[in-house]
C-alpha cells in the first residue's frame, strides 16, 4: 500500500468501501479526475472565501454576471483567451515530451517586443507589415527558448528553472524598451513604446474581437492533426513515454526535444504578436502580459497535453481571469485571485492521481466492478484532496 | 580615476552583496535540504512571502519584540505551507512540479493579501549587526566585508558546515543521501521514506521561511509585494549550480549578491558609459544576475559534455519521482 492507499483507508475503516490502485488508467479518467480537482479546489476556495469573512456566493454570482452578461463580457473573455491559448498551446506541446516550459511568459513578450519594433519602424501597406510582424514575433519567441533548448537536449540542464529565469530579462528588456529605447515621449501618465498603427480586422459581428482568435484554434488542429497522424508526433509521444527507449529506436532524441522546444517558444512568441495586434492594445509597458505564460501554463496542467482540452480549458481560464478583472472593481484583490490560483493547480495534481484509485466494496474483493462504483469514486476523492491545499 | 572606481565599487559590492544574498542562500539551503532527499519543491518564491509576511504581522500586529521570535514565526509559517505541499507530493504522490509551482503561486498571492494594510510601514524590531568596535571598525572594507547581523554568519558559515558535515559525514547523511538517489534500497534497509521525505522538505521550507524573515526583519527592512522579486527561484537555480553541495552554494549565492549590488552600486552612483546613459546601463545592469545565474548553470553541465569534469553536477536520481512501494 502506498501512504496515500494507507491513510485513506485508514479513513475507510468504517465504511464499507476500500481504495484500490487501478491497474490501467485511460487518458479520459485522467482528464475527468483533473477537472474535478480543479471544482473541488474552487469549492476549497469558495469555503475559505466564506471563512475570511467574504461572501463568496455574491462573488460567484458577480464573476457569471460579468462574464456572461453582456456581448461585453464574453468578448473580453476571449480577447483575455487567445494569449493564454497560445501560452498554453505552447505548453501543452512541450508537456507531450515531458519538458516544463515554464518561460511562456517570457517568449510571448519577447514576441510582443520584436512585433513592436517591427511595427514602429517599418512602413508599407498593413498586411504586409502585419505578417512581418508575426514572423518577427514567432522567431523572436523561437530565439527566446534556443539556450533552454539547446541545454535541455544536449547538456540535460533542467529546463524549469533556465526558462523561468529568461522571464524576468524579458520583462527587464520590456520595461528598458517602454521607458528607454521605444519610449513614447508624447505619452506622460503610462510610460510606454510607441503604438504601432497596424490593426488585425476584426470577426464579423465582434465589437473588439479580431481574426486573431482563429490563429490558436487553427493550430490546436494542426497540432491534434500531427500527433494523431504522424510520425513525428508519434516520436514526440514516445520520448515522452520513455526518452531511452525512444534512443534505442532510433529516434534522434536531442533533436528532437530541441526543435519541439524551439516550436513551444515560437507559439508563445506569436501570442505575444496577438495580444500586439487587438485594438487599443498596440505599445508595450510593463505590465503588457497579465500573468499570459502562467495562466497558460495552467490550461495546459488542466488539459493534460490535450489540444482540444487546452481550447477549453482556456476559455475557462480565461473566464476566470476575466471575473478576476471585473471583480477587482468590486473590492476583491488580485492577490486573492493568485492564490485561488494555487489552489486550483493543487487541485488538478491532487485530481490526477486520484484517476489512478477507485473504490471497491469490502465483501467484493477483488472483483473487477462495474461504472457505479467507478463514477462514484472520483468526486468525493478529488474534493477531500482538495481539501488539503 | 579609474582605479578609484574599482575601489569604491569593490568596497561597494563586498558591503552589499553578502546581506543581498543571505536570503537566497537560506532558500538554498532549505532547498538542497528538500532536494537530497528527492524533493523538489518550485515553491520557493511563496515560501519566501509566507516567512516575510508572518514576521511582518508578528513584528507589527502580535507585537512581538525580539526578531529572533519573530523569525521563529515566519519559519513555523512557512512550515505549514511545505506540510502542505510536501503530504500533497509526498504522502499523495501528486506531481511536485505543479504543486510546488501552485505553492509558489498561492504563496505570493496569499502573502501580498496579508500584506495589504503593512506596505511600505518601517520595521523597528531588527537584528543587529555583530560588530566588536575598536581598530578594525576603522576600515571600511574590513567592516564591510566582516560585520553583519547573526543572520549572515548563520547562513554563509553555520548551516553550509552544519549540512556538509551532516550528509557526508554521518550515517545519517548517507542515509538521507540514499532516499534521494536510491529510494528503494533505503527503504529496503528500514529507513522511512514517506516520513524522512516530508520531514526534511518541511524542515528546508522553514529554512527559506527563515529568508523571508531576514528580508523584512535586516535586509529591507519593510513589508512590500512580491517581497521575494524572484530570490525563491534564484536560490533554486543556485541549487543547481551548486550540484547539490552546500559550500558550493556560498559561492552561487555571493555571485548574484554581486550582481545585484553592481546594478544598485551603478545605479547609486550615476554610472554610463561612452554609448550607453546611467539609465540605460541600469536597465541592462537590472538583467545581469538573472543572466549570470543562468550561465552558471550552463557552465558546469557544458563542462561535463566537453569532457572537463569540474566536479559532480548531478542531480539526486530520484529527484522529483514520488517513490511508491508497489512500483519499486
């Protein structure tokens, strides 16, 4: 028995139910169990909300409304979408080899910043300058990452902590371009770069929302498409399964893990592009990616590598986070929002292995039940680990 | 002229880099406690504002009057938190890599929120520096370089000795060092993996608690957000670099401290160059310890692949893989 099979039976003794470790667990549990840990730890949060003294029904209640209230709100839920889509997307694909990238948010400003440069100093016709731009952005985030890469394939130098400490240069190199270099020197109040004049063309029907929204969902098809139907993404699989094994086959592992890591900084690069090209969001400051490459990287742990997952969990996300804004208004800090944050990740670890465990009746020992006993298990599973973060 | 600059910035970066960095050498040091025995706790960053926020609240609103006690505060706060996350990783076996970077999210947020009413309020009750007087105060540099509060000696000196000497000179150590590399054969000799696992990860967590504490109660010496500014994942990176040995880390520690105090020297001083202006400098100087964190990382483990082995950088083998008896 595992600690965690001896202390949860341990708290089953008088009931008459047993853990029991699963043999197989499929992808689809693994997903079910993860989203379950996600409400439960945002059930642990609603209850700690309670405890402190704030009403978290009046919360919830305000977070739908402003979501869904309005065409409004739920444009801004997808404008907030698509950065933390390509961070994600980003993520997810490094996540199918088992590497952390945990620098998202870095490429995507890195992106945003070569997107700037282009933009305020090239002139031609919008298109053309747009594209240039995203190119621009997709090399710069690839660049970006070429040191993690590089180290994690040929010297195994962990990636989680060289890619974490790109972020804060990217965003000392933002700052330096906003009040340095790139400074609008017409601008006083928000110290910022110059605004490039260029635009994506807005959706049909949308008041702000631009084709920028097709660029993630396309290559989250394109990504579900590779590793559905090709050899490469077979082999990315397998290096994530088993990296020696993989060696063995012949498949060229270091090449392999650094260009998927060139290709997770060049998404993230081109969100970055994204986010540059919305209207009203055309110069760059400081504070230009809200917590992008960390709220992707959320999305990408909830959806477990899945793409189609990530464009779902995304809008959740993303609907969180636009509660959050809307909520501050409201007296409620953002720091809160961080730390609900950390208790859904919690929740979505804790859920992840509870797909792993089911429980059994005593006097059927043994026997391989049926999706009763299965369906039953998981929800008070993953909410009582929640419990614990 | 110039070698007047070199002296001055010298004397400068002596004076501050050794307090700049004595809270990641503390996270460090908790954190090559947690790593050793196959811990890996990212949540270093949150760690750090759950240490310095308690001190804070017991400094200014429980009116505790010794920093010693309210240290001691902060520690047991932020052993809380690693209890926390080391049953999740440890007893749970849920993945410490999102855990520890959900403790490190939850950590920030939930110590900027306690922090709220205490911005920028000056804390009185502070450590001390350890100064004899006499001759020696005279001199700068010897000051500089010698007198600083207990906090420092305790990092730089104490624990560093302390943790050498446990995992290389023990039985104990060995044993520690076998549940972080070969968690089966530990167990197989009767050593509790489950339970030194957490004990130690909890112990490193009230370490860096302690550097958080130190931030607020000598180092700033008030309460601001973000208190850690990235240190949490220095101290991590400073693990690294160390290959998980503990005098190694001292010089890890002390070559960000020198980076920062280098940007806080040029930026005190007015410093440019030729092609560059003082604030411009400042801006590039401001990247500096992260990017010269970084390529110590990189330099050993290239000099591995190269061939000229300096000395080991291996990370414990069961680093980060929860150990579990069915699956030995």
């Amino acid at each position: 028995m595992t600690p965690l099979g001896a202390i949860s039976n341990a708290a089953l003794t008088a009931t008459p139910w047993r853990l029991e470790r699963r043999l197989e667990v499929d992808a689809r549990r693994t997903a079910t169990c993860r989203i379950l840990g996600a409400v439960g730890a945002l059930a642990v949060a609603g209850i700690l909300l309670l405890i402190t003294g704030r009403n978290a029904f009046w919360i919830f209640w305000q977070a739908l409304d402003a979501v869904f209230g309005s065409q409004r709100g739920i444009e801004g839920v997808i404008l907030r979408a698509i950065p933390i889509l390509m961070t994600a997307l980003g993520v997810a694909l490094s996540l199918r080899m088992k590497v952390w990238n945990i620098g998202s948010d870095g490429q995507f400003l890195i992106g945003a910043l070569a997107a700037v440069g282009v933009g305020i100093h090239v002139d031609g016709p919008g298109w053309l300058v747009l594209i240039t731009m995203a190119v621009a952005a997709t090399l710069a985030g690839a660049v970006w990452m070429l040191v993690p890469a590089f180290a994690r394939a040929y010297w195994d130098v962990n990636e989680i902590i060289t890619t974490l400490l790109l972020n804060f240069v990217a965003l000392q190199l933002v700052t330096w371009s906003a009040l340095g270099f790139w400074r609008d020197k017409a601008a006083a109040v928000i110290q910022s770069t110059r605004e490039v004049p260029f635009t994506l063309a807005g959706l049909p029907g949308a008041q702000s929302v631009t084709i920028a929204l097709l660029v993630p969902l396309v290559i989250a098809v394109v990504l579900w498409w590779v590793f559905r139907s090709t050899t490469i993404g077979y082999e990315i699989d397998t290096i994530g399964g088993n990296p020696r094994a993989a060696g063995f086959a012949g498949i060229a592992v270091p090449r392999r893990i650094m260009v998927v890591m060139l290709f997770t900084g060049a998404i993230a690069g081109l969100g970055g592009m994204l986010q540059l090209s919305a209207p009203g969001a055309q110069a760059m400051n400081a504070g230009f990616s809200a917590q992008f490459g960390l709220s992707g990287f959320i999305v990408a742990a909830l959806a477990g590598a899945s793409f189609v997952g990530v464009i779902v969990g995304g809008l959740f996300i993303a609907a969180m986070f636009y509660a959050g804004l809307v909520l501050q208004t409201k007296g409620l800090s953002v720091y809160i929002i961080f730390a609900i944050y950390g208790v859904i990740l919690t929740g979505i670890a804790l859920g992840e292995i509870a797909a792993g465990y089911r429980l059994v009746r005593r006097d059927k020992e043994g026997d391989d039940d049926g999706g009763a006993a299965e369906s039953a298990a998981v929800p008070p599973e993953a909410e009582r680990m929640g419990g614990n973060s | 002229m110039i070698l007047a600059i070199i002296e001055n910035a010298f004397l400068s970066l002596i004076g501050s880099a050794i307090p700049a960095s004595a809270v990641v050498m503390l996270a460090a040091t908790g954190a090559m406690l947690g790593e050793r025995v196959g811990v890996l706790n990212l949540g270093q960053e949150g760690l750090i504002g759950i240490g310095a926020v308690y001190s804070v609240i017991a400094v200014l609103s429980w009116g505790v009057e010794s920093p010693w006690v309210a240290m001691l505060i902060g520690m047991i706060a932020a052993a809380v938190a690693g209890l926390i996350f080391a049953v999740c990783v440890v007893a749970f076996r849920a993945s410490q890599v999102l855990v520890g970077l959900a403790l490190a999210l939850g950590g920030i947020g939930l110590s900027n929120q306690l922090g709220t009413n205490r911005n920028g309020t000056p804390i009185q009750t502070l450590f001390r520096e350890v100064n004899p007087g006499g001759v020696l105060d005279d001199n700068d540099l010897v000051s500089a370089f010698l007198f600083h509060d207990p906090v420092v000696y305790i990092a730089y000196i104490g624990l560093p000795v302390v943790l050498w000497f446990a995992l290389f000179r023990t039985r104990h150590g060995m044993n520690m060092r076998a549940v972080g590399e070969n968690p089966a054969a530990a167990d197989a000799v009767g050593v509790s993996v489950t339970g030194w696992r957490i004990f130690y990860s909890v112990l490193g967590a009230a370490l860096t608690g302690a550097g958080g504490a130190y931030m607020v109660l000598s180092f700033t010496p008030t309460w601001s957000p973000d208190i850690a500014r990235g240190r949490g994942w220095i101290a991590l990176a400073v693990v690294i670099f160390a290959g998980w040995r503990p005098g190694w880390a001292v010089a890890g520690a002390l070559l960000y401290g020198s980076m920062i105090s280098l940007d806080t020297t040029a930026q005190a001083r007015g410093w440019g160059l030729p092609f560059l202006g003082a604030s411009d400098l400042s801006f590039l100087l401001s990247m500096l310890p992260y990017v010269v964190t970084l390529v110590a990382i990189l330099i050993p483990a290239g000099a591995v692949k190269l061939g000229r082995r300096v000395r080991s950088t291996a990370a414990p083998a069961a680093l980060a893989i929860p150990y579990s008896r069915e699956e030995r």
